[in-house]
C-alpha cells in the first residue's frame, strides 16, 4: 500500500518537473506521453496541467496530425 501512497504523492513534483524541462527545452509532449510516464488518467492529468497554468506555466495546444494534440509548456 505505501509503494501505491509514494507513486500518488509524487505525481504532482514529477508533472512539475517535466513541466520545467519541456519550458526549458521547448519540446512538446502529448497527453498520452505524460500519461504513461506517470500513470495517471487523462481527467487527473487535465486537472494536473490546470494547476500548471494556475502557477504561472503557460500552456499552448497545437494538433499534430492523426488526431493527436500537442502541448508546449
């Protein structure tokens, strides 16, 4: 139960920590990348990327073709 307790608490620091590396680099990444890396589901990732913007990241959507949409940090 705990290893299920770490991966939850640790969720919010890695979506900042990939947030500061795709501004830094200015690569995009699809909401399915961020999905797998982090193993959460698309309505918490959204929630996850809206408190993004709510602390200052700002975050552009682009489609990339093949009904997949990209997202610039």
């Amino acid at each position: 139960m705990s290893t299920i307790t770490n991966a939850s608490e640790n969720s919010p620091r890695a979506l900042v920590g990939i947030a500061k590396y795709l501004s830094r680099t200015g690569k995009p990444a699809t909401l399915d990348q961020l999905h797998k890396k982090l193993g959460l589901k698309h309505s918490t990732l959204n929630l996850g990327l809206q408190a993004l913007c709510d602390l200052g990241f700002k975050i552009k959507y682009r489609e990339s073709g093949l009904d997949r949409q990209e997202f610039l940090i």
